[in-house]
C-alpha cells in the first residue's frame, strides 16, 4: 500500500520509488551492500537508458574487479540518485534482519541521508529495535512509532478467519477461532 500511494503521489515527477522487502528465511544474504545494490538495480530498471555511473562500474567489474564493497556502493548510490528530485526508499521488517547487517544497514542508510539530501527513508520495525533507529537515524529523520491497536488486530484476524470459504467449519469451532485470537494478542503485547 505504501509503495503504491507513493508512486501514484510522484507520477510523472523527477522522483523515485524503491523498496527492499525482509525474506525470514533468506537473512545471511542481506547485507547492506546487496540491499543497496537492490535499490541501485531497481534505478537502472526504472530508467530509460542505465545510468552512466552505474554501467562504468558493472563495466569495470566485468573486467576482473572485485565485488564493490560498500563503501563503493554507497557512493555510486548517492552518485546515480543525485539528479533525481526526491527519491522515497521502503525497508519492510528491518528487525527481521540479522544484527549485525541491520546494524550495517543502519549506518549505511545514515549516510546515505546526509550525503543525499533528497533521500526520504521509510522504515519499518517492530518496537524492540526503535532504540537503533534512534541511534542510528535521529540527524536528519523524523521517527514515528506506531503501535497496532489491539482491537484492530482481533477484527482483522476474525474477519480474515471468517473469510476464508475453503475452510471446514467442523475443523474451525468457535472456541478454536477465540483461543487463536487471545493467542496473537497476547503475542502482540509482548513485542
């Protein structure tokens, strides 16, 4: 949704809109360099011809070069985004990252926010992390914490239960749906 309502707001502006999407079960690959060269290959893809920048580096890495190292990723980020007005960038679930690669990402998105001024950066985290955001991104950022209402949550998982048509509603008994639903509040209270 946020993706979206970003990209229907900056359509046909001189902006940009990437994202990076946490994968559980994929977390030893997402390090800060490859989350960066994520952003940096959703550029090249949005663009009509590929950034120069970005093609002279892939150029030279084909001839033998090492993998870029961060801190050559940042800059050829910062680099290819400086002619773009405004450029939002989503990280969902940064506390389903590792902690050393959040805490990588963290400094890494730090800088990138004070070397691009038209960098807006959109985070979300469940509120055990708020702490490193805190450290990490209070410069140059506005931190907002939401917390999800419980009530809101129950309507949605009951709502979603009742919804589902496939379901046999002898395996499904009232008293099955409620303790599922104390369950994740519960578990909703704790984080």
């Amino acid at each position: 949704m946020v993706i979206d309502s970003l990209r229907e707001q900056t359509c046909g502006e001189n902006s940009a809109v990437l994202f990076v999407y946490r994968d559980y079960q994929q977390q030893k690959y997402q390090s800060a360099v490859n989350m960066i060269g994520s952003l940096l290959s959703q550029i090249a893809l949005g663009a009509t011809d590929i950034p120069s920048e970005i093609r002279r580096t892939f150029e030279l890495k084909q001839r033998g070069r090492q993998a870029l190292r961060l801190p050559d990723m940042l800059k050829l980020f910062v680099e290819t985004v400086s002619s773009i007005e405004l450029v939002y960038i989503y990280f969902d679930a940064v506390d389903e990252l590792l902690l050393g690669n959040r805490s990588e990402l963290l400094r890494a998105l730090r800088q990138i926010i004070s070397d691009a001024p038209n960098i807006r950066l959109f985070l979300t985290g469940r509120p055990h992390i708020r702490g490193e955001f805190d450290k990490h991104l209070t410069e140059r950022a506005y931190i907002i914490h939401i917390m999800a209402d419980k009530e809101d949550i129950a309507r949605y998982v009951s709502r979603k239960i009742d919804e589902d048509d496939d379901r046999d509603l002898d395996l499904m008994p009232d008293y099955l749906k409620h303790d599922i639903l104390k369950t994740m509040l519960e578990k909703a209270s704790e984080m």
